[in-house]
C-alpha cells in the first residue's frame, strides 16, 4: 500500500527516526525527526551549525541513520 506524502518529507522516509542535512547562509546543520505512521513529523530537531558539508553529513550518520 502506497502512502501519500504529507509535507516536505521525502517519500523514502518510514515511520522512524530519520535524519537529514541542511545548508542555512554558510553553516550546516543536522535536522532530526520522529515520523509516525501518517508521516507527521514530531521531536524535530537542529543539531550544529557545522563549519562544511562534510562534518554534517559524519554527525548524520554518527546519529545512526544507515540511509545518511
């Protein structure tokens, strides 16, 4: 069964806790969120900012998301 995306989240996402990075002016930042089942996002969270790219995508996957 197929489930309609809800909002900004990326149709890849599941009902866990997922992990993305985000690039604001010239910082990184790591965004974590806890999606139910309708794909509702709760517990979002801004871990950083990070001097690069790099070092946002190594906190994303410290943070044990295997799809990061």
């Amino acid at each position: 069964m197929e489930r309609e995306r809800v909002g900004i989240t990326p149709k890849s996402w599941t009902t866990d806790m997922h992990h993305g990075i985000l690039h604001l002016g010239k910082r990184w930042y790591v965004v974590s969120a806890q999606l139910d089942e309708e794909g509702h996002a709760e517990g979002v969270r801004l871990d950083g900012p990070f001097e690069n790219e790099a070092a946002a995508e190594a906190k994303a996957r410290q943070s044990g998301d295997p799809k990061r």
